[in-house]
C-alpha cells in the first residue's frame, strides 16, 4: 500500500487529489501530542483521524474497514503501518528506531472484500460510471490523508532542547527562561549572544556554558515538567531522566531533587569546569 499509486486506482478514493466524493467529504489527521510514554522507554505520537463520510464512517463502525497510519522515518528508513478503527490512537515507537522527522500518511482501508461498493456522498460521474459499485478486494485503499511530519527532537544531547534567543530588553549579562514553547527558550541580550557564539563549540568552554545558562534552564525544566508535558523539551528530558534511571528510583521528587537531577545529566557541569580551568591553568 502507497500514498504514491492511489491516483490511478480504478475505484473511488477519498482524497484531496481526487474528485470522487462531495466537496464536504474530507478525510485527515491531527498530530496534537509527541511525548514519552508511560514505560519511559518510548516516543508516544497521538493520531486524531477526522473523516467526513458517512459510508467510509459505517464501514470502520462495522469493522469492515479500518484507519491505518503508515510512519516512515527520514533518518533510519523504516516504515511501519499501525491500524485502528477508533477515531484515535497512540502510536509507540522506540527511539533507537525513530529520529528526526517523520512523515505520518493516514489511510482508510478495506479489511474484506466489499462488493458492489458505492457511496451516496460519490459524485454524479462516479455513479453513472459503475451504476453498480466497485468489487473491492480486503486491503483496497478507500481514503488518502495528506502526509504529515512530525519532527523527533535530536537527541545527540540534551542542548538540542535550548534555543538562545537575542531579547533586547534585558540587562547585558542576565538572562531568563521561558518553557512555554516546543524548545526551552533562554533570552539573552544580543551582545551577549554574538560572545556566546564564537566559544560555544570550544570543547574546554561548554562546561562553563553549561553552568552559567544551561543547568538553570534544566533545574527549572525539571521543576515544572508536570506542567508540559505536551512539549517536545519534556519528552527529551523524561528520556535523559530514563538514561541516568533518575526517575526509577524510589525517592524520585522532581519538584525538590531538580537541581541534583539537571547536574546529572549534564554529567557534574562544576566538576568539568573546574577541571578544564585547570587544564588552562596547566597549559601555560
């Protein structure tokens, strides 16, 4: 099954594409929610499916068709397909598997021969060509939804989360912390962010960096992760909790023990800066 071959398919096809059905008849989904699941060992995708069909809509209720969401991952190549008659459902995938960005196509498909399908909501020209309806074989495509990415946070580092953002309105020197968006924002002043740029690929400075900016950012994340959960910063800091089996243990309290947990995986930032210091100190 491919979204690429449904535009010469002999039978009527719900799609953007085509011109089969009524004009009120759409078909798509939403992607509302990308965030760790429960087991904390995998990416939890929510699928809402929207679809305007009555006849599509009785054969799923009917269990003779069903949605099906085929993912397919730029990075690693592999494609799976994940089928539901509910109007939605969590897909679970394992990060090791799924990176970047992935493309979601929502299908509505036969799940047994149907015969003599037709449909009050086809158009005129689709009844007069088969007065009699199509015979459809189990797995024939019914509906195409257009393609939707969803993109996975990289998780080369939990850095990938920040975003520094230039913020003129602040002191040269301070910085401040905003959570509300999909990346952790970190405001600072412009001309501070120009001198951020030229040492924050310098090996011996990201210590320093992680100190002075990042570990905040990571202890008030922590702090206030039951309150995002729908965010893609929190899905990656669940995960790095789940790599350094933080959250396994039995005093896990993210609202007083942030402060310890961000050191954590920032692998004891004062402890590397301190030692890259003295490196310098060394050196000379």
């Amino acid at each position: 099954m491919s979204h690429r071959n449904h535009l010469s398919m002999p039978h009527p096809v719900l799609s953007n594409q085509r011109q089969d059905y009524a004009p009120d008849c759409q078909f798509s989904i939403t992607t509302p929610q990308t965030m760790l699941a429960a087991t904390g060992k995998e990416i939890a995708i929510t699928v809402a499916y929207f679809l305007n069909s009555p006849t599509l809509l009785e054969l799923i209720a009917d269990r003779r068709a069903s949605y099906i969401s085929v993912v397919e991952c730029t990075r690693t190549y592999r494609r799976e397909s994940y089928a539901t008659i509910a109007n939605e459902d969590i897909l679970l995938l394992n990060p090791t598997e799924w990176q970047g960005t992935l493309t979601v196509t929502p299908y509505v498909a036969a799940t047994e021969d149907i015969t003599g399908f037709t449909a009050p909501e086809h158009r005129p020209l689709i009844k007069a060509l088969a007065p009699d309806g199509a015979n459809l074989p189990a797995g024939a495509i019914l509906a195409v939804g257009d393609i939707t990415e969803v993109e996975l946070d990289d998780d080369t580092g939990v850095e990938s989360i920040f975003d520094l953002v230039p913020y003129r309105e602040l002191t040269a020197g301070t910085f401040t912390t905003n959570l509300t968006g999909q990346r952790i924002a970190i405001n600072v002043h412009p001309d501070d962010l120009a001198k951020i740029n030229t040492t924050r690929y310098q090996t011996q400075r990201e210590p320093m960096l992680h100190q002075a900016l990042y570990l905040h950012a990571l202890d008030k994340a922590i702090r206030n992760l039951s309150d995002h959960a729908d965010k893609r910063w929190a899905t990656v800091v669940h995960r790095k909790l789940a790599e350094h089996n933080i959250n396994a243990a039995d005093n896990y309290d993210p609202a007083e023990k942030s402060e310890e947990y961000a050191q954590q995986i920032f692998q004891n930032p004062l402890a590397r800066m301190l030692n890259s210091l003295q490196d310098g100190t060394n050196d000379e």
